[in-house]
C-alpha cells in the first residue's frame, strides 16, 4: 500500500544532529552529546518535494520493470559493492522522530554500542514488540554512477532494530521499495533496480564476523531449498551533511518477489510470512493473524494453512500412521521441511521455528499444491544462540506440544529416517567442514577491509579483533557440527 498517508505526531525530541556527531565522536560522546542538545521540536510528516523532476538516469536495463532480474549484477559473490542513499535533511529527521516514537529515545537503554565479541549478548534492553513499521521516506539510491528515483526508504527489523537503536548504533537495516512512492511521482511508475522491485539491507546484526546471514542462505540454497539471493554490499547515507560510511551490510533479495517469480514456476500461490501467536502449528491456534499474507491478499482465504493444522493434528497420526501420512503429504511439503529441518539444526539456527514464531515464509507452490516451506532471517545462525539455544539434533530440548511440525514428524519412524538422511546430506555436502571453513575464508577475506574499518556509532564490532575472533569461531564451529551430526546419526 502506498505510503501517502502522512503521519504528523509532534515530539520533542533529544537526538537532533546525532548522525553528525557520530562520525567524529566515540558512541558514549555522541549520545551525551544528543542528550545536551538543545530541545527542537520535530514531526514525523513526510516531505513530498521536486515532483516535475526528469529521470535522466532511466534505462530498461537499469529502471524498467521490462527486464528479468539481472542476478549476476546484483548479487556478486566476488566483490563489495557500494550503495549511496541521498535523504533529505527534513526527510531524515522525519525518521528519526518516528523511531524515537517507536523504540524511545536514541541510545536510551545503553552507552556502549559492543557486541562484547563474537557471539556476545544483544545491546539494549527490555525488547517491546510493535506491529507499526518504521515511516517510508522517499529517497535517491545511487549505484555505479546512476541515480534511481524517489525509492521508498525505511528503517526494518523488530528486537534487532530496537536493540541498535537503544544502544546508540545507527547502523541500522532498511527496507528498500523502488516503486513505493510512484502514486506521488509518476515519473518512477514500476521503477527497478536491474528488475528487482524491493530489497532488505540487512545491517548484519550481534554478528563480528558479517558472515552469517550470507552464508547460511547459502547453505540452505546449496541443499536445493528456495532461500533469498544475497551480497555484501557498503552504505553510505547522505542526510545534508555529505555521504557518511554506514559499514558493511548484506543485501537480501525478498521473498514476495523475485524469489517466487524465479524458483516456482509461477508467483499466483498463497504466501504467507507467519508470525507470533498460531504460527507454531501447536493445536487450536489457528488464527489468521498468525499468517499474514503476502500475496492474494484480498483474498480471504486460509483453508491450505487450515488444512496442514487438520492434517497435522489428526487422531489417525497414532491409530494409522501411514494414513495420517499420506493426509499430510498431500497438503505440506514434509520433503522440503524435513531438508530444511536438517540444515537448520545441523548448522544451528535458534531464532525461528522451535524456538521462536517467526523467521519463515510458506507458499503454496503452485506446481504441486503443497504448502512450502521457506527459510528467512538467518542472522543469528552458525551458532548455539540465546532463547535457551538451538535444538539439539535429536529434539530432545524441543518443549513438547508447542512445535508439532516437529515433535509430531520426528516421532513418526518414516519422516525420521528421511530426517536422517537430510542431516547425513548436510555434513557431506553444504556443510562439509573443509568446503564451508575455504567458503569462510573466502568471504573474510572479502569483507575484511569494509568490516575492520567501520565507525563508531556505526558499527556492532569493539575492534577490529573482534572480527578476526568471529571468523575463527565460525570455523571452529563448522567443525563441532560436523562431530555432532556423525555422533547423532552413530
């Protein structure tokens, strides 16, 4: 929906020219610094300006919806590339105050913007969830001396946002939308970036080593699951003052576009981004709410998630199992689970299905019918994690009754055995320790002079030892799973 509608909340706010000070000050500096501002009152209205602008920078190649996404410009493996945002002065404060309305005040909750190394614990305090997302602004995106217009430009995230935010770090992610803002300017009607409509720049947060996000989708994609493209990619924001470097981010290629127009054979189907309450498949929580959807959205029609909780919850899973089976085959792609549940346990991933109600995408691929599923998030993988940790292989930490898509499929002895299979398959191929531990080498020392040289304020690493300390316990790890996987299916 198009973000014409201007929200007009008056604040005083104690952050004003914050993002100067950051550059040039220490974190603690800069938040003292904000807070002895003096108090300007500030609105989160959206400043619509310049519509008669020509876009000079247009191609089909570059700007048109006319093209097939240009995969192998965008998303590079072997290269760093660079993003500029241009946002105007009042634009930008407009999101600034918007967050301050959200999260509270900037660097409200704690002084110090660490991860306190590798794997540390989140900044900022009490997390409180909110259903409102951060305001869009129009903005130019500039990438390889080309200018694209007027995009849609906000802050994304929930706990990790706010965490950031209350710890003083405006290495914050965004959400890109190109076509976002074309109601108010007609001149970008369907505009593109090399055939991609929207984009998550994902800020590569609680994690030194700027790796994670990347490589296990990665991993995911090299076990044949349909998983986001992504890129290392560098930012630099311009809000009045000149370009600032924002570090090292990881593009991510979204869901509710180019992933199902380019690995399903078509993108009618139903996709849903489930979260919270009901997106546990636990019994009687269904709620429509618990699946937002992403596609037919008019369409009030949930009967194929309804009929995966019918399937999954019936009596015959213990009176006839082979019919309790076939019943949900025949609505849920268990294949495509059991593969994804594999991965995700062998490479540890703790912040999503089993220990939290979010972090997946399902999609009724329209080939067979079935329900699919599709990892999303993957920051916090390739490590024990928080949340009371990942699972363990043999699901014997799973809190009984509340993930069913799990306990339920991982007492059944057929979907076990192909469970089994799927971690066996993991360990030999895209995890194989010596292949995935070149594949973190690579990448470090890809990344490595954008990483070591983010700012403070702009930045979750301590130093540049913290980097270096996160690669090898990446490496380390991969190894400790490797014995883990053998030892369970031993």
């Amino acid at each position: 929906m198009k973000n014409t509608i201007l929200k007009t909340t008056t604040l005083i706010i104690a952050f004003f020219l914050a993002s100067f000070s950051l550059l040039c000050c220490s974190s603690d500096e800069a938040i003292s610094e904000i807070e002895t501002e003096a108090e300007v009152t500030t609105n989160t209205e959206v400043q619509i300006t310049d519509t008669d602008f020509v876009a000079t920078d247009w191609t089909d190649a570059t700007h048109s919806k006319n093209v097939d996404p240009n995969y192998e410009e965008v998303f590079n493996d072997t290269e760093v590339k660079r993003l500029d945002f241009v946002i105007s002065e009042e634009n930008w404060e407009a999101m600034l105050a918007d967050m301050t309305n959200l999260y509270g005040t900037f660097g409200g909750t704690n002084s110090g913007p660490g991860l306190g190394g590798p794997g540390g614990g989140s900044p900022g305090g009490t997390t409180t969830f909110t259903d409102e997302d951060p305001i869009f602004v129009p903005g130019s995106v500039f990438y390889n001396g080309k200018e694209w217009y007027k995009v849609g430009l906000r802050f994304k995230g929930n706990s990790s946002l706010q965490s950031a935010w209350q710890a003083g770090i405006l290495k914050l992610s965004f959400k890109m939308d190109f076509d976002e803002f074309e109601d108010d300017y007609p001149q970008i009607k369907n505009q593109r970036f090399y055939g991609f409509k929207k984009f998550s720049l994902k800020n590569n947060y609680n994690d030194a080593s700027q790796l994670r996000e990347k490589v296990a989708a990665e991993i995911f994609k090299n076990a044949g699951l349909a998983v986001s493209n992504t890129s290392f990619y560098t930012l630099y924001l311009d809000h009045g003052d000149g370009p600032q470097y924002f570090g090292l981010f990881t593009l991510v290629e979204e869901v509710d576009g180019t992933v199902l127009d380019t690995q399903f054979s078509s993108d009618e189907g139903n996709l849903y981004k489930p979260e919270d309450y009901g997106s546990s498949f636990a019994e009687g929580t269904f709620n429509e709410d618990g699946f937002e959807k992403k596609t037919n959205e008019d369409e009030a029609d949930w009967s194929d998630i309804k009929s995966v909780f019918t399937a999954l919850h019936s009596d015959t899973r213990t009176s006839d199992p082979a019919a309790w089976r076939a019943s949900l085959d025949a609505v849920f792609d268990t294949d495509v689970f059991l593969n994804y549940l594999a991965v995700n346990t062998v490479i540890q991933n703790w912040d999503t299905y089993g220990r939290m109600e979010h972090n997946y995408y399902l999609y009724n691929n329209p080939d067979n019918n079935l329900l699919t599923w599709i990892p999303w998030d993957n920051n916090e993988a390739l490590q024990t994690g928080k949340q009371g940790g990942s699972l363990s292989l043999n699901f014997s930490d799973l809190s009984s009754n509340n993930w069913p898509l799990i306990e339920y499929l991982y007492k059944d002895e057929v979907y076990k055995a192909k469970y089994d299979s799927y971690v066996q398959a993991v360990i030999e191929g895209p995890f194989e320790t010596s292949y995935i531990q070149g594949v973190y080498d690579t990448y470090a020392n890809l990344v490595e002079p954008y990483a070591t040289s983010e700012l403070n304020g702009y930045s979750f690493l301590n130093n540049s030892s913290s980097f270096y300390s996160a690669i090898s316990e990446l490496k380390s790890h991969a190894s400790s799973r490797s014995s883990a996987a053998q030892n369970y299916l031993d």
